[in-house]
C-alpha cells in the first residue's frame, strides 16, 4: 500500500507503515490553459470540464465547528470513517453484518495507517484530501479545498450563484467586488477599473498577482491543480500536516523533502517546495 504524498502524511511512521516509500512529486506548475470559467485545455489538447462532474462548495463545512484530522463531521458527530461500520470510508456507508471496516472498505486488508483510508491503492486522509474529499474519487474543483471532508471555498475566493461556484471577487471581471457586479473593462482589487489601473499582471480581464493566484500562476493561464497552492510564481503540492495544531515548531508530521508551512486559510501543511514558507 503506497502512501502519496498527495494524500496527507503523518510523518516517518506513517510512510514506514506503508509498503512503500511516500511517491515523488513535481514541483513544476501546471501547464493548463484555461478558455473560459469552466473549460481548461491542456497542451496535449484535450478538453475537460468542471461543470457537474465535481463537488460543489459551500462557504464553510456544515455541522459541527471542528473535528480532529482525519475525522469526518458524520450527521453532527465527529467519525473516523477508516473503521467506523457504519460510515465506512465515507459518511453513510454501512457494512454488511458480518464485514468489519478496515482502512475504509468494508472487509478491507487493513494495510493503511489509523486514521486513512485505501483509495485507489494510496493511503488518503479523506477529511482534507481535495482528490478523495469525504470518500474516495470525490474531486474538489480547483478553486476549492478540502475541510472536514466537505469541498469549501480556497481563501480569498467566495461561492457565487446557484451553484455556489467559487469566484475571486478581487480579479474576476464577470464577479468584480460583488457575486453579481459585472465590469466591462479590468477587475482591479474588486473595482472596475482599466488596464491602465492595474499595477499587476492583467490576466483574463483582471488584475492579477501571479506570485500567489492559483488560476494564473507565474503566468496568465497557469491553473495549480487541485492539490496545490501557488506562491512565488510556482505550484507546490501540499497537505495538511496531521496532528500539528499549535504550529510548525516541534512538527514532525512533514517527510524529509518537504517544509512545514503555516498556510493562510489551508492551517498547518507540508508543503512539496524548494522555496521558503510564503
């Protein structure tokens, strides 16, 4: 059982525990083009939409104020779903009678560290994980995270609409400063302005800081994929670093090749880079 490192980590223990060292993963930004809100073409050229195929966020999770990762918020009641038979590796899903839940399957082998469940062959904490967001191939969209297992608004963007789609109220020209405030010319910090007004980088009809925006970083068009966060101009993977509540200091949750970040918005996460902290 391979534990990735785009599933959360509990440190050394934890890749010890799993049959294989934590996997590598690329530092380099994703090379995405994005047409339009929902449509993105990458440089293989083919075509894939967010619309209806994702998770849709809320503003915060429903039900109780925390839980403890990697627990889930389970009709108001904090629940390890790794071996809980009634809300086996997802909130609701109920054992047979005779089946005991084991690394969030029912009947499972039992080869992921307490706490995670098997998805896919990988070890998730399903509670943070924007890939297996409260259960296995439950996709956050890009401009969302995962809390307590529900997809949630990535900071500094807000759900607009009916279908609660997360806009960056600051940049984006079609919900400049205000869900339904349309501009004709630049969003610039939530106003409509022109180019002329932006001191950024003008992407999109809207003025951007490329260092830190996860649908332009480094570059206009440059989309961060679902598990990772964009500073100084370059996507990094990150994940929540399990059990680390009072700070980076003393933290051990985070395997050699990665830092200990305290994320605005995102908490204590180890972070994929070779860059300092933002």
């Amino acid at each position: 059982m391979i534990l990735r490192n785009r599933c959360a980590v509990v440190g050394f223990l934890a890749c010890a525990m799993s049959l294989a060292a934590c996997g590598d993963v690329s530092g380099e930004p994703v090379d995405d083009t994005t047409t339009d809100d929902d449509v993105v073409v990458d440089t293989t050229g083919d075509v894939t939409s967010d619309v209806d195929t994702e998770a849709t966020a809320d503003a915060t999770p429903d039900g109780v104020d925390d839980c403890p990762p990697p627990e889930l918020d389970c009709d108001g009641v904090c629940t390890d779903v790794s071996d809980d038979e009634m809300n086996c590796g997802a909130c609701g899903n109920e054992c047979g009678t005779d089946e005991t839940c084991v690394a969030g399957l029912c009947g499972g082998s039992g080869d992921c560290p307490p706490g995670y469940v098997e998805c896919d062959g990988e070890c998730c904490d399903v509670s943070a994980d924007p890939e297996n967001c409260g259960g296995c191939d439950n996709d956050c969209r890009h401009e969302e995270r995962c809390a307590m297992g529900a997809c949630v608004c990535r900071p500094d963007f807000t759900p607009c609409g009916d279908d609660g789609r997360c806009r960056d109220l600051s940049v984006d020209r079609r919900h400049c400063g205000a869900c339904d405030t349309t501009c004709e010319d630049v969003c610039v910090d939530g106003a409509c302005e022109t180019a002329e007004d932006c001191t950024e980088t003008v992407c999109e009809d809207g003025c951007v800081d490329t260092d830190t925006n996860v649908r332009h970083c480094g570059s206009c068009r440059n989309r961060c994929d679902r598990d990772q966060v964009c500073f100084s101009g370059g996507c990094w993977d990150y994940e929540p670093a399990v059990g680390c509540t009072s700070g980076c200091t003393g933290c051990e949750a985070c395997p050699t090749d990665e830092i200990c970040c305290d994320l605005t918005g995102y908490g204590i996460s180890c972070v994929d880079t070779t860059e300092s902290c933002p």
